[in-house]
C-alpha cells in the first residue's frame, strides 16, 4: 500500500506544541489520512480540520480518555464509522503518545498520582492497542508506535520521576511483548524514547534548568517534535517493514549515559 491507501490514529494530538501534534502533522505531510484523539472532542476536530486543509488528506478528530476503557471504545467506533462513511483507507497506524508527567519525588508520591500515571501511560497504550489491532490483524496490516521515554532506560529526569519512568518502562515490556505476540500476522510494534524535547511541558524552565538539560545530551541540544514525530512515522513506513520490537533511541544520545 502507499500512505494514500491508510489511516494514521493519533492519541494526544492538539497541544500546540506537542509531539502528538508533530505526529499527526508528519503522517499527513506523507499523504495519510489522519483520525486525532484526544480528551477534549471540539478541539480534536478542530486540530483534525486544520491538518487536513493544510495538507489536503481526509482527517477526522474524536474525543477519548485513554484510560477508560468505554471512552476508547466509543472512539474505537467513531473512528471505524468515519472510516465506513467516508470510505476511508483502513487503520494502518496507531501512535500511542497520549501521556501525562510525573515530577513529584518519591517520597511525596501518593497512591492516587501514581495509579493516574500508570493508568494514563500504561494502561492507556493497553487499551487503545488492543482496540485497534484487531481490524490491523485482519488486514494483513499494521504499526503500532509507542511512547517509551529516555526516563524509562535511565531511571527518571528533570520532568519524570519514580512512576513515570515505571509506566514508560511498562511501556517497552508491552512492546517487545507484543511485538513477539503479533509476528506472524502483518503488524509491526515499535517504541520511540524520546529524552528532551522542545514542548510546552518545559514552559517556565528557568535558563540553568535548560543549560544543565542540554549539557546531559551528547548532541548537546534537546529535539524538536518534527524530529521525534519523523522517527515514529518512519517506524510506520514500508522501509521499517522488517522492524519490530525495536526501540529507537531519538534523544541525541542520551540513553549512553
């Protein structure tokens, strides 16, 4: 198939300057048709419609909390119903970037802020995952893109503590595992460990909080989400056919240390 002949799903994709945004934006650029989710629905169209005028592909927005099983459920439909309605490409890729941070030290870590990120990071790539992958199977036809993080490998950073670098190390388990699972049935499944990236999540970083995070990286700069989003769509593409189970490093060289 060429991109034109699939659709691309995208979870946490309307931050202004988030790499789920980046994402989405980049299948587009390669002529995917693109289905946005994310918590706020209005919003999710609204992302949708402007990716799809600026790159003239089909592209629809829904709402879904990724860790609620009914609300992926009910995306899950949504997005089969578009796809039937407006005889779209069929889902050929699932990016799980939906995730939220957990900069609190251990010590002050209560229960609930821990189950919240597991259930967000973890749980929320469990659940979309095994929605979509289904339709994938019987399509001869998949790749599925998780967000793992550098945190997971190092243990922790300045954004991501104990259960953020927990859930993003749950993350690659998932991976590798399923990835063994689905082998022989067309779907690749792949993770990306972004480090440091331009996003808003850094808004109000003080200039030595920057300096000392561009000082941990080899390459001595943080990523911009293009580059981040340009590695899960080439994990998406014909030329990573034979890549699965993988994890791509794309944090300059941070996960040496």
């Amino acid at each position: 198939m060429s991109p034109t002949q699939r659709t691309a799903v995208i979870t946490g994709a309307t931050s202004p300057r988030g790499i789920g945004l980046a994402t989405a934006r980049r299948y587009a650029e390669d002529g995917w048709a693109i289905v946005v989710l994310d918590l706020d629905a209005e919003k999710s169209a609204k992302v949708a419609a402007e990716i799809g005028s600026e790159f003239s592909v089909p592209a629809f927005g829904h709402d879904i909390d990724v860790a609620d099983e009914p609300s992926v459920q009910r995306a899950y439909q949504a997005v089969a119903a578009e796809v039937a309605a407006h005889n779209l490409p069929p889902v050929g890729a699932l990016a799980n970037i939906a995730g939220i941070t957990s900069p609190v030290p251990f010590l002050d870590t209560t229960l609930d802020v821990w189950n919240k990120v597991m259930a967000v990071n973890a749980t929320g790539t469990y659940l979309v995952t095994k929605a979509f992958v289904p339709d994938m199977i019987a399509n001869n036809f998949g790749r599925i893109v998780n967000m793992s993080s550098v945190s997971a490998q190092r243990g922790g950073g300045v954004f991501g503590k104990v259960p953020y670098s927990a859930s993003k190390a749950a993350v690659l388990g998932f991976t590798k595992a399923l990835a063994r699972e689905l082998g022989h049935t067309g779907v690749t499944v792949n993770a990306v460990t972004p480090g440091a990236v331009d996003t808003n999540i850094r808004t109000g970083s003080t200039d030595e909080q920057e300096a000392a995070i561009c000082r941990d990286v080899p390459l001595g700069r943080v990523a911009t989400t293009r580059e981040v989003a340009s590695a899960i769509t080439y994990l998406s593409s014909d030329d990573a056919a034979y890549l699965t189970g993988t994890t791509l490093d794309i944090n300059g060289g941070s996960h040496l240390h």
